[in-house]
C-alpha cells in the first residue's frame, strides 16, 4: 500500500487499466488501511493483512495464478 511515488491504490489502477482482471495481492499491516482495503476486496482485489505466514502467501499466489489460467481466452 506504501510505495514511494505511487501508492498500491495507484498502481492497482494503473494495472486495471492495462489489463483487466490482473492478479493482484495487497497486504499491509496498517489498522488505518482497513477501510480502504475492504473496499479493494470489493472489486476484486485479494487483500492479506499481516502477519501471515509464507504458506499463506504461497497458497493465495497459487491460487490466484490458477484462477487467471481459466480466465485466459483460449488460442486456436
């Protein structure tokens, strides 16, 4: 959610508008982030609040890949 020059916001627009329905992670250990996160959550957005462990992580990026496979048109 924190980066210098672009927030997480920012760049998850910025992804949007590149590709529709990228897979995309937030995570922040910020209470202050709740609002905004649940919003993200809302619009597709998969939002992990710290702490988590790796196996965790591991499981929602498999997850997310295999979820974009399906959504991925098929070629030929």
């Amino acid at each position: 959610m924190i980066m210098p020059k672009l927030d997480g916001i920012g760049a998850y627009e910025q992804m949007c508008k590149a590709r529709s329905g990228v897979p995309v992670i937030f995570t922040s250990g910020y209470s202050d982030h709740g609002p905004v996160l649940v919003s993200l959550s809302k619009k597709g957005a998969t939002v992990l609040q710290k702490p988590y462990g790796s196996k965790v992580l591991a499981r929602r990026v498999r997850e997310l890949l295999d979820e974009a496979k399906v959504l991925e048109p098929t070629h030929g």
